[in-house]
C-alpha cells in the first residue's frame, strides 16, 4: 500500500496470538489488522489527559526480558509494521516513555513506544496473557505506570524486614496494593489516598527516621530501589 512506512517491533508470543484473532475475526490482513489498531488507540489515546492514557504492564515490567548475553534465545518475536509515518509517530508520542529511558539506552533502559502503541492497541481488542502476565492487571494508566515504577523495595536482613513490615500496614491505610515481590501501587488519579498521606505524616516521617538510622532499630542499608530516574523497580 503506496504512502506506507515499514518498521519493525518485538512483541510477547502471546500478544501475536491475540492479534492472528483479531485477524480472522476481522477478516483483514496482518498489516490492515495493525494499522486498524493503531488508528483506534492513537484516536483514544490523544482524547485524554496524558496520565490517563493507557499502557500495557508488558511494557512496564519489560517483558518480554531481552537476552542477558549474546547469543541467549530471545523469548519475544517480531512483528512487521507496515503503516503511514504520521500514524507512526502519533502512536508514539501517546506511549509510555518513563524517566531515565532513551531510544538508545542500553537494555532495560532502551524506550519501546512504537512497541507499547502497538502491544496496547492489541490488548485493548483482544486481551492476552501467558504463565508470567496471568494475574496482571494487563492495561494501566500512565500515571499509574509512573507510580509503580517508584515503589519498591528490596530487604534482606532482619531490621529492614522489621522496618517493611511496618511500612507495610502503613501503605495499605493509604490506599497501596501489593503487586508482587515488594512492589506496591497506587492509582495516584485517587484523591482519596492523598488526603490519607496527609493523615499519616507523622508516620510516614517516623518510618523515613528509622529507615535512615543505623543499628538494629533502623535499616540504615535497606536497598530502596526509587531511583531518580524512576526506572529501577522496573527491573
């Protein structure tokens, strides 16, 4: 089709799945089935507010993991992108890009947003899962995407397990959930936990003194991955 560009993204298995179902239930080709997608997401997309606009948690998490060494099997596969530049770049200016993340930043680091675009526009027709995302919430707002990707915390010795468990209780009077392995979210477009921070000042100061504090009252070594540039807890 004349004025089209090709690229190429990688996505999970089971997102090209979802999109051969979308095919047959459309009746259109491969390309015709992307570019659809992409034409209806970038049109919702660009209607709201920037932190309301969706991502997928694929594209959070970093999954599917790129190959730690040279010459590991990649566990993603490729999709041909065959669309008008201009689509293009609309679908990725409304895609996540977190803080620290650069089109030629190494590994996890490296921004993926035509990949969003195009992993999302699936999701949002045909939703998807596999062992790793069963149990997901699989579409998020970006300003959620946002929190997430400042709320872990790594512990290892027995004060800084005391120290979570504390923090624990505290985080879930404010509105937090467990996500998995110590990271916590919160849909920060809730006014409600704002006014609960609020509330829990005098705590959240208390658990920031012991936190800081050497000895066995205090962490003093905790590894807090909240990182300036917001990308460490999503590792």
């Amino acid at each position: 089709m004349s004025g089209n560009v090709e690229t190429n993204v990688r996505i999970a298995p089971c997102a090209l799945e979802a999109l051969s179902r979308i095919m047959v239930r459309r009746g259109t080709s491969r390309d015709e089935t992307v570019r659809g997608l992409l034409t209806d997401h970038v049109a919702l997309q660009e209607q709201d507010h920037p932190e309301d606009r969706f991502t997928h948690i694929s594209t959070v998490l970093r999954y599917p993991r790129p190959p730690r060494w040279r010459g590991d099997p990649r566990t993603d596969v490729p999709l041909r992108v065959r669309a008008p530049a201009d689509l293009l770049e609309r679908a990725r200016a409304v895609s996540l890009r977190l803080p620290g993340q650069h089109p030629r930043a190494y590994r996890d680091y490296q921004v993926r947003m035509l990949t969003d675009a195009v992993t999302t526009a699936i999701a949002r027709d045909e939703p998807f899962d596999d062992d790793f995302l069963t149990g997901l919430l699989p579409l998020l707002r970006h300003g959620a995407a946002f929190g997430l990707c400042r709320l872990a915390a790594a512990t290892s010795t027995r004060p800084e397990k005391a120290w979570l468990l504390d923090a624990e209780a505290v985080w879930e009077s404010i509105g937090f959930q467990l996500f998995r392995r110590g990271v916590w979210l919160l849909d920060t477009a809730l006014r409600r936990p704002e006014e609960l921070m609020q509330a829990c000042r005098a705590q959240l100061r208390a658990l920031g003194t012991a936190f800081r504090s050497p000895g066995p009252s205090g962490s003093g070594s905790a590894d807090t991955t909240a990182d300036a540039d917001g990308t460490g807890s999503c590792r």
